[in-house]
C-alpha cells in the first residue's frame, strides 16, 4: 500500500504481566490484530507465545508486545525489562522447555535481540508476507 510514495505502516502494541495466564493474552491479542489486518499466519502467535513465556519465566518483568505491518513484512517486538540477552538452550530430547529460540530461527524470516543498557532488551522477527497477505513460510 502506497501513500504519498511512502509505505503505510500499522502498528499494535499492547502491555502485559509476567503472569503465565498473559501468555495467552499475548497470543490472542497478536491473533486479533492479524484478524483486524486480514491477515493470515500460523506461526506468528506460536512464535509470540513462545517470546511471551521467555518474558515470564527469565525475565520475570512486565512485557510489551508489538506487532508492525509495514509493506510485505510483518515485525512482532516483545519488550521486557530484564537485561541479560537469550542464548540458545542445550535441550535434551525430552525437556519440556528450552526450544523457543530454535523455533524462531526456523520459522522467521529474520530476528534478533536490542540491548537497551540498563532499561531491559527487545526480541524481535520478521516474517514475509505473500501478495494473498498470507505468511509465505510452508506451515501457514
């Protein structure tokens, strides 16, 4: 979508608790924003919870949830305020926990994290949308 030569960008943002019920609050208000935006993806809310329950169970702070549409990409930003940067767990096969940032190296388009000093960090991925403003990766 054009307008005046610049692509037009909509943005949702909303705040939550570092409860384990907000996770799910997390998930659903990504997949009503994409329902408002006509918007078709699979992935984003699995990859929303995952970041959401990464806030809640290292983070332990409040956390913000941003969901951008600009052109053909959408961009989701989970704000929290703990500082100390995610690493990639060893899990082993069994481990109920431990693969959310294995997820979403594989199924986004891109990714990675803001440091904001002493103020928190933001995780953020991208993923491509097709001209049907459906996500082009094979599972949506």
């Amino acid at each position: 979508m054009a307008e005046r030569g610049y692509l037009r960008e909509e943005r949702a943002t909303r705040a939550f608790s570092p409860e384990p019920r907000d996770v799910y609050f997390a998930r659903h208000f990504v997949a009503s924003v994409l329902e408002e935006w006509g918007v078709q993806c699979d992935d984003l809310p699995l990859l929303v919870s995952e970041l959401a329950t990464n806030a809640v169970l290292h983070a332990r702070s409040d956390f913000e949830v941003t969901v951008v549409r600009s052109g053909p990409r959408l961009r989701v930003e989970v704000y929290d305020q703990n500082t100390r940067l995610p690493s990639f767990a060893v899990a082993p096969p069994d481990a109920y926990s431990g693969r959310g940032l294995m997820l979403l190296r594989e199924l986004a388009t891109a990714w990675g994290v803001e440091s904001h000093s002493d103020s928190g960090k933001t995780i953020w991925f991208e993923l491509e949308l097709a001209p049907d403003r459906s996500c082009e990766h094979t599972s949506c």
